[in-house]
C-alpha cells in the first residue's frame, strides 16, 4: 500500500470516519453463491460519501483492462493534500463467453466494492466462515445411486420448469428496484450540483498513476453543506483556479463513480477551458 510522505492528517480523519460510519446494509444475494448476501457497490458509496465529505475524504477509482484482466486501484485522498493509495488488484475478466463489455463490468464492479471495502475498514458482506466456497459438507452422507442417477428426466425437466417462473419475477423485480434506485441517485445529485458556494480549502497534486488533479474544498452559502470538488486534468485544474478566494462563486460539478468532477465555475466551462488550451496548443 502506498501513501503520501505525510500521514497524520489523513490518519485522523480516516480513525473519525471507521468510529462514526456503520457497515452498509447487505440487500444484495448471490445465487451462485448458496445465497450468500452482500452490499452492492451503490449501497456502499451511498453510505460512506456523506461520512467521508464530513472529515474531508474522498476516493478515487480506477480501472483499466490489461489483456483478459482488469486492474483496480483505489486511492483515499484528504483536504490536506494527504493520501493512501491501495495496491493493484488484479481480477480476470473473461467469462464462459471469452471477454466482453459484460464479463469486464462485473470484474471491475467486483474489485471496486472489495477495494473500497477494505481500504475504508467497513464490511460488506455476510461473515459464513468460507462457507460459500465450501465443495462439500462431510457431515452430509454421499447419495445413493437410486437418488442422484436414477432419477428419471422427466422429473429433472419438470423441477427446472417450476423454477423458471419464480426466477423471472424476480429477476424483474431486482432490475426495477435497481432502476428506481439509480434514478433516485441522479435525482438527489442533480439537486445538489448547482449553487453558491464559498471556498475553503484547496489543494493540487499528483497520484502514483501520474494523473494530475485539484482539489477545492467549498461550503454551499444556503445550505451549508461541504463539498469536496475535484478538478480533473490540466482543463480541470485550470478551471479551478477561476475560484476566487474570498468571494461566494457559482459552481457547478456532476457525480461520477462515487466522487464529484467542476464541470463549470462562475458560468464557465470545462469544455471553454478545453477548447482555450487546444487553441493555444495549435498557436
């Protein structure tokens, strides 16, 4: 695990953050997994933004494809400048199928909510004592022959066909539930991308992974809520430095993967500064 040279700010931050959050409702079940319950990604990140932005923390994911894996790093950064970076984790990201869009959004959903997990502390999933991973339960007499290989197809057919029906609603009911919660989600983030705010806090830096970055710190004038704003790349940092220091700005930023992106300061935007350095580049 990599971090900044100094610590002790984020460390102090990060210990506020474990004793007041609470571990995110299990409300998802894996069925290939006897059942085993977990807490998705969305319901982890709905959980520990508002506790993070409390004490001046923020994550960052990245993912990236190298051949049939992808590689998934999470990095803890706080207002002061202090940050903790995770190691890669490496998942493979081919299915029954070979690699596609799918197999490769499941892996790196997957290494997102273990990473995030363990480098925040909080637990995400039911503890079974590997149970789920279990081949075999020597307690359990082996079946006889009569019961496994005897039994006629007829009946095998006839159980898949009472299955199927109960599966189907289900599985409709999961996708609308998931379809209600992320347009909630956008909702609530629409409501809260727009305002006056009034700066307190910047800083800009440098990950391990080379991506430059800003962070702005600002406090909404009407609701008083904190923000932790980062400014993405060179156009982001430059709009960044549009804030002014001592007066209330307009700000606007949109919600990607969990943490907040300027897209706009004081009615300009991040493709006018895009389109600026991309004239000036050609001159």
């Amino acid at each position: 695990m990599k971090r900044s040279e100094q610590f002790a700010e984020l460390g102090k931050a990060l210990a506020a953050f474990q004793a007041e959050v609470a571990n995110p409702k299990n409300t998802a079940i894996n069925e290939f997994a006897n059942g085993h319950r977990y807490a998705p990604l969305g319901e982890i990140l709905a959980t520990v933004r508002p506790i993070l932005g409390k004490h001046g923390l923020a994550v960052v994911q990245d993912a990236k494809i190298e051949g049939n894996t992808v590689v998934v790093t999470t990095t803890l950064f706080h207002e002061s400048g202090e940050w903790l970076e995770s190691e890669p984790l490496v998942l493979p990201a081919a299915g029954k199928g070979g690699v596609t869009a799918q197999t490769i959004g499941a892996a790196i959903t997957y290494g997102r909510r273990y990473q995030l997990s363990t480098l925040l502390g909080i637990s995400s999933e039911d503890d079974d004592d590997a149970n789920s991973i279990s081949v075999t339960d020597p307690s359990k007499p082996p079946q006889s022959p009569s019961q496994s290989q005897k039994q006629p197809k007829q009946s095998t057919q006839k159980q898949k066909t009472q299955k199927e029906p109960n599966q189907e609603p289900n599985q409709q009911a999961k996708q609308q539930t998931e379809t209600q919660t992320k347009q909630q989600k956008q909702q609530e983030s629409e409501q809260k991308t727009n305002g006056r705010f009034k700066m307190v806090g910047y800083k800009d830096g440098r990950t391990e992974s080379g991506t430059d970055y800003a962070l702005v710190k600002a406090v909404n004038i009407e609701t008083g809520e904190t923000v932790s704003v980062f400014g993405r790349g060179k156009a982001g940092i430059e709009l960044s430095l549009l804030i002014p220091q001592n007066e209330p700005f307009s700000m606007e930023y949109k919600e990607e993967n969990g943490f907040n992106f300027l897209t706009s300061i004081n009615g300009k935007t991040i493709a006018d500064v895009e389109k600026e350095l991309a004239e000036g580049g050609e001159e």
